[in-house]
C-alpha cells in the first residue's frame, strides 16, 4: 500500500480534477509520484489531467509508466490506446487495446474502441466483429449499433446498416444524427418518402440541422420538387454560408427554375470555395454559353478541363471556340473529344462543321461520313456531304 503523504496528494488531485483545476490536480498527482515512485494510480490519473490540458506527449508519457509499473493490467494499455485514438494513430492504438482485452475480455468499451480504429484503417469486417462483440458485451448502448450501421454501410451492406441504424433509434429516439444517416441511407436506395421522414424527424430533434437540411434539399432535388429543394438549400446556406455542396445544389435548382443570375452567382461562390470542383466550373460555363458570354464560358471550360479532362468538356469547349471563330481551335477540342469517345457521331459532325470553315473540304466531308456510320438516318448530313463533294469537284 502507498504511504499517507501519497494518499493524501493523490485525494487532493482527484478534488480539484473533479473541480475542472487540472493543472492544481497535475502538481497533486506530481506530489504523490514523488512520495511514492510506483504510484500507478497516480500516473493514470495524471496522464488524464494532461489530456484535459492538451498535454498528450505528456499523458502518453505517464500511461508508458503505468504500463511498466503494472503490465498485466488493463487500464494503462487501454487509456493509452484511447489516447492514440484520440489522436488518429490508429495503427498504434490496437496493439495496447488488443493486449486490454486480453486482460479483460468483459469490457465492451475496449472492442468498441478498437472497433473505431478498425474503421478508420477501413477494416471493415474486422470492425463489425469487434462491434457486434461490444453489442453482446452492451446490447442496450444506443452509439454501439450507430458505429456498427456505420460500418456495414461503408462496407456495402445497406439493409444491415439500416436494421442497425433503427435499433439504435429505437434505443434512443433523441439522436438527430443517427436519423440523418438513416435518412441518407434511403436516400441513397432511392426511397425517398423515407428519407424525408427521417430528415423532418432530425430537424425537428435539432432546429438548426444544417446537414438535415442540405441533405433534405437534394432528396427534393431528386424527386424534382424544386421549390421545396430552394427552400431547404436556402436554409442550409443561411445556417453555413460557405457550404460548396448546399451553394452547387442550390446553383442547379436555380437554373432549373430559370433564374440564371441567381444561379451564376451561387456557382461564383463555390468556385472561391472548392476551386477544385470541375463540375462547377464546367456548369457555369454552360449558364454563360447560354446567354452567349463566350469569352467567360470559355476562361470555364478551360478551367474544368484543366480539372477533369473529358470529351463532353472538351465538345463543348469546340463549340464556344467555334461561336468565337477559333475553329482551328475548335477542331483540336473535337480531336480530343473523339479521341475519349471515337463513336460519337456529333463530334464528327461538330469537327466537320469546323473544318469546313476553315477551309478543309475534305477533311470535313471525311468526319461528315464518320458521323454518318453513326447517324445512318441524318438526312442533312447526307444532303451536306454531296454538297460538299459537288463543291470540290467543282473547285479542280
């Protein structure tokens, strides 16, 4: 046993921890360590009171003594493992919660941390082992059957997921989160009368869901009810100004609803904000080719290429080229476009319209027949290649 001077530093660091007077319970833990080396108690608990205090090197450093002074029990290891945790060293964290469990296989908490690391590390089955343990271990922990839904969603068993993610509502209704990722689920199964359901249920729990809202305006989205989508994207940016993907969703309804400003203007602020998000440059470019603002629409589709490369970018980069006269231009975003996608018809049309243009008859009445092997029934490109071949012939 220690002796009364330890005892009574190591009572008095409990005291004014409890008291939230962590750095006074850090010198009473210091106090008793210095009156009894082997204090291990007092190391566990000083290492607490440095977590408190962002001190981790420090705790860990107190939890690495505790480890020496008493290898064969569990709680050194396993708040040293918490800590590695904590701080998403997760590969570090297993080996000391794996040896806490081997010292005390009953507390669910150990699987249930493990767990998480196992997650994150995308172990996923080995994941959903250590949860389902901690479930047997504590089948009435409402955040167990939450992480374990968690892992059989990432893990592609969505029925599984929601089975779990249900259980744990039913152990606690009050867990907004737990209805969002229950709304997002069926969202992503295309059941979206559920999905709303959820989502009302999470915003009623929690006013100022912004996620709820924002992930409720793309249900609406995508059943096609734009005003009630404009409504919930409108409220998810009030809540969170700065959110690309409520400000990108909300660009796209706008524009469905025809107002083109409102819509330019909302993809303006997700370029500042996600400058890497191709697609946003790439559909307000499509917003500026359709009020003929070529200039803009191009700096865009140069933008979005530059990003993504792919041949609907580059097509209707040719095509702003070509609406500023550049069909040389033109003709090389065509090549590219059909180089990533050689049986589309309309990029050889595209490219021969370009070439005729600039002069290349022949070139043009080759990608004109091209276009026709895929378009065998287009009367005109018919009509345009004997025109075109009348024209050469009359031209030697």
């Amino acid at each position: 046993m220690y002796n009364e001077s330890a005892i009574k530093h190591f009572v008095l660091g409990n005291q004014k921890f409890e008291a939230k007077d962590f750095e006074g319970a850090i010198n009473e833990y210091r106090e008793a360590i210095i009156a009894e080396p082997n204090y291990y108690e007092a190391f566990i608990a000083r290492g607490l009171a440095k977590i408190e205090l962002f001190r981790y090197g420090a705790a860990m450093s107190d939890f690495d003594d505790a480890v020496r002074l008493r290898p064969n029990e569990p709680e050194a290891y396993k708040k040293r493992g918490a800590l590695n945790l904590e701080l998403s060293e997760f590969k570090d964290s297993i080996p000391d919660l794996t040896q806490a469990i081997k010292l005390s296989p009953s507390d669910f908490e150990l699987y249930k941390f493990r767990a998480e690391a196992k997650f994150n590390l995308n172990k996923l089955e080995s994941a959903i082992s250590d949860y389902s343990k901690a479930i047997d271990l504590q089948p009435d922990d409402a955040e167990i059957f939450f992480d374990r839904g968690l892992a059989f969603q990432e893990a592609g068993q969505y029925e599984k997921a929601l089975d779990d993610y249900t259980h744990s509502i039913a152990l606690d209704p009050t867990s907004a989160l737990t209805y969002k990722y229950r709304g997002v689920l069926y969202y992503m199964l295309d059941q979206f009368t559920l999905a709303i359901a959820d989502f009302d249920k999470a915003i009623e729990l929690r006013p100022n869901y912004q996620e709820a809202y924002r992930f409720r305006g793309d249900v609406f989205k995508a059943s096609e009810d734009f005003q009630a989508a404009l409504i919930d994207y409108n409220r998810a940016i009030e809540l969170k100004p700065h959110d690309h993907e409520a400000l990108f969703n909300r660009a796209y309804v706008l524009d469905v609803l025809g107002n083109i400003p409102a819509a330019i203007e909302d993809y303006n602020k997700v370029v500042i904000y996600n400058k890497d998000l191709a697609e946003a440059w790439y559909n307000r470019a499509a917003l500026h080719f359709g009020l003929k603002n070529y200039a803009a629409a191009l700096q865009d589709y140069d933008k979005a290429a530059a990003l993504a490369p792919d041949a609907s970018t580059y097509f209707n980069r040719g095509l702003t080229k070509e609406n500023l006269s550049d069909y040389s231009g033109a003709i090389e975003d065509y090549t590219r476009a059909i180089g990533l996608n050689p049986d589309d018809g309309d990029f050889y049309q595209r490219r021969g319209f370009s070439k005729e243009k600039n002069g290349d008859l022949k070139g043009a009445i080759a990608d004109f027949k091209s276009a026709l092997k895929a378009m065998p029934e287009n009367k005109r490109l018919i009509q345009r290649i004997s025109n075109l071949e009348k024209q050469l012939n009359s031209d030697k």
